[in-house]
C-alpha cells in the first residue's frame, strides 16, 4: 500500500509540474483521437442515417454486420492496417507507418461500426415517427435525412462521443501501427503500457490520471454544447 500512496504522490508532483513530455504525449493522444472520432463519425451518421431511412438492397444484413463490428478486435485493425501501409503493401508508397496518420486510420476504422450501429439505432426512431409525416409533407428522402438528424442530434452526439470514448482508450492497434515512438507516435495508453512493464508506475498512474481528465473534459464540454445547441 505504500508503495502506491509513494507512486500516487510523486504522480501528482508530474502533473503539477505538466513537463514537456507529458504534454506532448497528451495533446498527441487527444489530437489524434479526437480526428479519428471526427472522420469516423462523418463516414458512420450518413451511413447509419441511410440504413435507417432508405430502402437498401441486404439492409438487414448490413445492419447485422454493423453491430458485429461492435467488438472488431483492435490488434486485427492494426495488422491490417500494418500490411496496407508497409513497404511491400498497396499503399506503402505513402510512407504512413509509424506516423500519427496510420494511427488516425487505425481508430477512424475502429470507431465507424460504433457511429453506424448508434446512429441507425437513433435515426431508425426518428424515422418511424416523423418519416410518413415528412413525405407527405414533400421532403425526399435525403432532405428529411437531414432534418431527422438535426432532431436526433442528442443521439448521434452520444455516437460521436462513444467513437472517442473507443479511440482514447486504444491501445493494441496504434502500437502495431505507430510504433510507439518517443516524441512522435507515442500516445498515453502506449506510454502507460510501456512505463508499466518498466515498473515506472509513478509516471503511468499520472498519464492515466491525465487521461482520465482529458476523456472526461471531452465527454463533458461536448454534453454541454448539445445543452447549449438543443436550449436545454
């Protein structure tokens, strides 16, 4: 026990005193995770949104393997991202691994079933209320898409928020991908396992104590904007 109390305290020091290294790897795990939930949730609410409102061929079937996704093992994205962006794969030439891109790609493909399956799930309530009334009304499909979306935004905020909530806590894949590299690739999570394993459980206890801060602040300022967009 005291040993974690000695850990615990000098990890408060860390965070009092925020050195360069540390907050570089926070802004990195931030910026990175924050535009892969951004390009997932792009990609994934129109996706989900036309699941839910069109009438598409094997749309049962898309719907199933959407939420399958749900549980995509992390460390399979990473080696397959690995092949797509090595020297000897299709998109080598692009000499993205081991940057933050690849890492970016990495969590934008984890994060996407999650926006569809939460959006489809949101727009499908939508649509079976409001969707007679708004052709009859004259809108298409595509435009009352649009306005279904703006009444569920509560719910596809909370898509949104469940993509960033899987990227900021990922590790298996942006290790495979990114290499973990000082000053460059490495994340919180990727330096929490590595400090650990090391033994340096001073500094992994206050970059998750940081994590846990960031993840929060996030999840917090982005309820409070939808209060502040809905009226609430």
């Amino acid at each position: 026990m005291s040993d974690f109390v000695k850990a615990l305290q000098i990890a408060i020091d860390q965070i009092s005193h925020f050195d360069e290294e540390l907050r570089g790897i926070a802004a990195l795990s931030l910026g990175v995770s924050l535009t892969a939930s951004a390009l997932a949730f792009m990609i994934g609410a129109p996706l989900g949104a036309a699941l839910a409102i069109y009438r598409v061929p094997g749309k049962g079937a898309l719907v199933v393997i959407a939420n399958a996704l749900l549980g995509l093992p992390p460390v399979v994205v990473g080696l397959v991202v690995y092949l797509l962006l090595s020297r000897s794969g299709p998109l080598g030439a692009l000499g993205l691994l081991f940057t933050p891109t690849a890492m970016v790609v990495a969590q934008t493909i984890l994060g996407i079933p999650i926006v569809i399956a939460l959006a489809h799930r949101t727009m499908t309530d939508l649509w079976a209320t409001y969707g007679d009334a708004l052709l009859v009304d004259g809108a298409s499909r595509l435009r009352a898409a649009g306005s279904l979306m703006n009444i569920g935004r509560d719910g596809l905020l909370t898509a949104f928020l469940a993509a960033f909530g899987r990227a900021i806590a990922e590790v298996g894949a942006i290790i495979i991908v990114g290499g973990n590299i000082r000053g460059y690739t490495r994340t919180m999570t990727t330096a929490i396992a590595l400090e650990t394993s090391k033994g340096e459980l001073s500094l992994a206890l206050a970059l998750g104590i940081v994590l846990v801060i960031l993840s929060t602040a996030v999840s917090a300022s982005s309820f409070l904007l939808g209060r502040v967009l809905t009226g609430r």
